[in-house]
C-alpha cells in the first residue's frame, strides 16, 4: 500500500495533532479508514486539488459535495468578494437573505418558508426540533448507515466517519437524548410498517437521505420512498428529506425532484451555501410557521444568513439555473461507473458500482447494497488499497469506503477517461 505522503504534509499533521484533537476539525479527514497520514491542501482550482508539497490531483471530493460548479469558480469568487468588501456580517435582515430564500423555494418543492443556518447539522437538528413541536409527539424514526450531522438524537447507528470510526453511538450522548429514535434498515418497507404498526400515533418524523451518501452511494427502491410517502401521511407524520448531499447535485431541485416524491420538510447544505459555511431547512408553510417568531419553536444564530455565504449561495444557484448541467453529469456518471465496473471486473476483484448523477461509490463487495449492513460487509482493506493506488495516480477520491464520490460540471470526458485508466491500473495490481 502507497503511502507516500509529501514531507510538509507530514510535518503539518505533526503539528495540527499537537494543537487539535487528532490533528482534524472534522473526523474523516485524518485518513482513519485507510490508514496513513492526510493530505494539507493548498489550493484549488476547476476540477484539481494541490497540496502543500506542490502536488496536483484529480479531485473526486469537491469538499464532500459543495463545489459542483468546479473549485474557485469566477462568478463566486466575484461575488464574495464583492460581499466582504461591503463588510462581513451584520446581524441584521439583508434582502439577499430573500433574494436566496427565493430561490430555494423556486427550486425544492417541498418549500414553502425556509430558514437559513450555518450547517448541516443545524439543519438537521432544527428541523427535528420543529416536527416535534408541530404535531406534539417525541419520537422520531431515523435509518441505519443515514448519517444527519452530530445531532445527539440522531447520532445512533450512523454512517459516514461515524460508521468508519467505530463509533456509531458516541461517548458523550445519553440514553435519553437517543431514547425517541427508533432505528431502521433502510429500504426495509415490512420493518417501516412495523414501526408505525407499534408507534404510528407517537412518531413525529421519519427522517432519511434520499440517496444515501453515508454508507457509501446507496439508492431507495421506489417502494420504498412511495411508500414512506404514504404510511406519514396516514399517520399524521412528518417526512423529513436530508439533502444536504443531494439537494442541487442530482437535480436542481434535488432527489424529490428526481424521484417525484414530495416530503413535508427539507434540509439543504452543501450546494446550497456554494462552498460557504451555509444551511438551510424549510417545508411547508403551516410547519414552518412553527418557528420562532411567527410561532414557539425557538431556533437562532448570529451568522445565520451571513451575507458573505448567501452571496456565493445565491451565485451557485443562479448558475445552476442557468446551465443546468445535469444532463452532463448524468452522462458522466454512467461513462465514470461503467468504466470502473469494467475495470473490476477485468481486475477480477469483487466489486459493486452505484451511481445517481454525480454521485459514485465503488465497492469491494460482491452483492448489490441496500442498506447498511450489506455496506458493512464490503472490504475495507481492499478499498484503502484502491484508495493509495489512486492517490499515486493523482487521483483524490473519499477516504474512506462509506463515503460517495462527487465530481463536478468542469470534470471532462478526457479526466474520466483518465480516472478509468488509472483505477485499471491499480486494480490490476490486486
């Protein structure tokens, strides 16, 4: 395995794991799911990533999600720049708050209001908050290998570095702040039925990623969704939407808009803030006119709606509408998925590939995944193989196999076809 990390950025990890706890500020970035020490990055531009030692690679990251427009994309540098330079933060109502707000709600269907944040993990934890406050009830449903932020509820049987790291209930959260959360497998319908069979008068939320990106790419039957759709509605329940991942990425008005099902309420992130530290949830406008000060459900911040985030939001979405680069991704996703199908297969390496759009995983698992124990039984060691393989390729995909890959509109067919050439070479080394 290629371990083969430049001088300064090992350097640079010595000294970040003396002054942060184990060098990160977010845990899937110290490379734990595939051993070694983490790249420190530089700079970024269009489709590439450069580190610190002054190496170039071939970006499958995008800052998990956020850069679908490419890294530094003129039209937002211009309009943060432009933002800044007008100062940095208010505290105060700017009309490009409902400049944004209007353009979420022209693109989700599912929003009526929205309320912007400063994270995912706000967003999740807002929302909840809300659906508990709508109906009156406490429980909430969530999926295992669905990863939702650090929400301590919802911090139960996730994914992402939660599920690398070991640690999918965490020190720290209680038994009570867990004790609502009824957990599910996902893609499960006679578990669901169930659930609600038990619980359907109690259950304030079901809350789900539509694709999951968590547990590595993993796609909801259409059963499944339709029926969600459905036993909430019955049940007086309300349907939670994450997309923070998928949200503008698989459609410009995320997988809802893809698959034609409407949830109650959404969580934006990612996309959504083009780069910046910017969230947002919403729904329909009974629920979120449950939020403090048009009803009691408190929620603030004091950089919620920071005008320098809404700018480059706004831009990124302005753009998106514009383009509509979906199609080319799509086409991509299949020219990249195929590619790297065939490159296992020819490598003889069990191997699983799943897309939508633009988001990819490939993995070392012989059988279809569905939910997270199928993920679980993929091979990890294989993967952190795969993954050091294609770093020396200059090739920068997740690090970790729960994690989907995400390519961007200025990924070309020739970086495809380079990726694909590169994955054949490393698997061919198996």
């Amino acid at each position: 395995m290629d371990h083969s990390i430049g001088p300064k950025s090992l350097a640079a990890f010595d000294r970040a794991r003396a002054l942060i706890p184990g060098g990160v500020n977010s845990p899937a970035r110290a490379f734990g799911a595939v051993g070694g020490s983490p790249l420190f990055i530089d700079r970024a531009e269009g489709a590439y990533i450069f580190d610190i030692d002054g190496r170039r690679f071939l970006d499958y990251i995008g800052s998990w999600g956020p850069m679908i427009l490419g890294h530094a994309c003129p039209e937002v540098v211009d309009a943060v720049v432009r933002a800044v330079g007008r100062g940095s933060s208010y505290g105060a109502p700017t009309e490009a708050e409902s400049e944004l707000a209007e353009q979420i709600i022209d693109a989700v269907p599912s929003i009526e209001r929205v309320r912007l944040v400063n994270s995912g993990t706000e967003a999740t934890m807002s929302a909840i908050r809300v659906a508990r406050g709508a109906t009156g009830r406490d429980k909430v449903i969530k999926f295992a290998g669905n990863y939702h932020g650090h929400v301590d509820s919802l911090l139960v049987a996730a994914g992402s570095a939660a599920a690398t790291l070991g640690v999918p209930d965490s020190p720290g959260v209680t038994a009570g702040a867990g004790g609502d959360t009824i957990v599910l497998p996902y893609n499960d319908v006679a578990a669901l039925e169930e659930a609600f069979n038990q619980h359907g008068s109690k259950i304030a939320a079901v809350i789900l990623e539509p694709v999951v990106g968590n547990m590595g790419l993993v796609i909801p039957s259409s059963e499944f969704l339709n029926s969600l759709r459905s036993i909430t509605e019955k049940a007086g329940t309300i349907l939670i939407f994450d997309e923070v991942m998928t949200g503008f990425r698989l459609a410009y008005g995320g997988a809802q808009q893809r698959f034609g099902i409407t949830p109650d309420m959404t969580t934006l992130g990612k996309i959504v803030g083009g780069g910046m530290p910017l969230a947002a949830y919403g729904g329909r406008a009974d629920i979120m006119d449950q939020v403090l000060p048009a009803g009691k459900v408190f929620q603030a911040g004091t950089l919620s709606g920071n005008p320098v985030a809404v700018a480059a939001g706004s831009a990124t979405l302005r753009i998106l509408k514009e383009e509509s680069p979906y199609d080319s991704l799509d086409k991509m996703g299949d020219r990249l998925s195929e590619g790297l199908a065939d490159a296992a297969t020819a490598a003889g390496v069990p191997h699983q590939v799943q897309h939508v759009g633009s988001m990819v995983t490939l993995f070392f698992n012989p059988d279809p995944v569905r939910n997270w124990d199928d993920a679980d039984r993929s091979d990890r060691e294989a993967y952190a193989r795969y993954f050091w393989g294609m770093i020396g390729e200059g090739i920068y995909m997740p690090c970790s196999q729960f994690e989907a890959l995400f390519f961007s509109r200025v990924h070309t067919e020739a970086m495809i076809d380079q990726t694909i050439d590169a994955a054949k070479k490393v698997l061919a080394s198996f």
